[in-house]
C-alpha cells in the first residue's frame, strides 16, 4: 500500500478525500491544496493514487499529503482508512467522493449488482463516517460532503442498481445532517449531473456540453468557506443545457 508520511502540516485544515485519484475526487484534491489544506488521499487503484499524490505533492510542495490505497467495498479496510486517519488527526472535512456507475435495469441487470453498487456507493461512505464521527463529535466541529447525484433525485433510463444505491447515500446524508447539527458539524449532499469523468470517458465534449470534475470541485470549496451559522444542505448543478 502507498502510504507516505511526511511532516504534518501547522496551517490549513485537513480534508480527507475517498476516490481520490480521478475525476471528482482528484478536482477536490487540487482544489484544497492550492488552497493551503493538507490532505488525506485513498482509492482502491494504489498506482493512480500514488502517481496523483506526487503531482499535488510537487505543485504543493507547503501542505502536507498523506495517501494510502484501500478498497473500501470491505467493511473493514473503510473502517481502516478512518483509523488510519485518526493516527495523525482528527479531519476537518470529510469527502466521501467514493463511487461507480455501472448501468442496468432492474428487471435484466446481472445477479449481485445491487448488492455491488451499494457497497461502492453507500457502505463505503456510511463505514467511512461511523469512524471517525466520535472523535469530530467530541470536537464539535467538521463538514461531511456526501457525493450523490441527479439519479439520487429522480430515477432515469438504465439507472437500476446505481439510481438505487444513490438514493439510499441521499437518505444517508439527510439523516445525518439531522442527526449532526447538535455537534456543529455541517453535512452537504452533492448531486452532479454529467461531469466528464471516467463514466463518461468516451463522450465528445468539445462542445462543452457536460460540466468539468472542477466545476464540482469548486462548488463543494466554496461551500466549505461559509461562517460557522451557515450550512448548504445540498448542491444540485446540472449542465447549462440540463441532464443528458
């Protein structure tokens, strides 16, 4: 497993990011960064990982990057990556970016998908967060970014198991939005339409027609800056010229 450990950073906040090597997540990564916060980096692809922290890390050489590969479909290792976190600090911000699409209808997707999507797309955020709430709680203090998505809202053609498995994370964020607000920690539930990612890798978007992974990225920054008394409880942000 990678696994780097230098000093610890003395300014910034730190912000522990799942899926971390692509797409959003390496958005979201960049993002706090180039901003002064340290970071706390895994996915399960340990090659990808690696290589994204040592971009960040020689762009960024003042903050501190700490990245370890997990699969966090494992109960265990999500509860691992929290603990291993725990080590050094106690994060300011949690990032629950972990997920996969794989599409398909209820009726004729394969055996076991949905038991599949859920554990990428719900457990390994809900195992993830159960770890290190205690400590955030005793703080009383933190922000927990939840990645769903336009399918945890509205169900759509060939989404099955994966629209499934997002409307379960919406309700896990609304519930623990509700449960955190006594603790002063925020919970924001972020819903993206189409962002060129690897869901999309073969998409022509020279015309611009679905959003960026830094779009994403700079609206889950922006909402990590608000004062103490504010809280956005969900972004939803869709292409300008709406879903596909």
């Amino acid at each position: 497993m990678v696994d780097k450990n230098p000093p610890l950073g003395d300014r910034g906040r730190y912000v522990i990011i799942t899926g971390a090597s692509r797409g959003i997540g390496k958005a979201v990564a960049d993002i706090f960064a180039a901003n002064g916060h340290n970071l706390f980096l895994s996915s399960r692809n340990e090659i990808a990982l690696y290589k994204s922290m040592e971009e960040l890390q020689t762009k960024y050489p003042a903050i501190s990057i700490k990245a370890k590969a997990f699969d966090l479909t494992d109960k265990q290792q999500a509860k691992d990556l929290g603990n291993w976190c725990l080590k050094y600090v106690v994060p300011d911000i949690i990032v629950n970016n972990a997920g996969l699409f794989e599409p398909g209808s209820v009726h004729n997707e394969p055996e076991g998908l949905l038991e599949k999507q859920l554990g990428i797309n719900l457990n390994s955020a809900y195992h993830v967060t159960r770890t290190l709430l205690p400590k955030m709680m005793e703080r009383r203090s933190g922000h927990i970014f939840n990645l769903c998505s336009i399918a945890s809202l509205n169900a759509y053609e060939n989404g099955g198991a994966y629209s499934i498995s997002k409307f379960a994370m919406y309700g896990f964020s609304k519930n623990l939005r509700e449960e955190m607000k006594p603790y002063n920690i925020k919970v924001t539930s972020v819903h993206p339409g189409a962002v060129l990612t690897d869901s999309w890798r073969d998409y022509d978007n020279s015309s611009k027609r679905i959003m960026e992974a830094a779009d994403i990225a700079k609206m889950i920054f922006a909402c990590s800056q608000l004062s103490a008394a504010a809280c956005v409880e969900d972004i939803l942000i869709r292409p300008q010229l709406g879903d596909l």
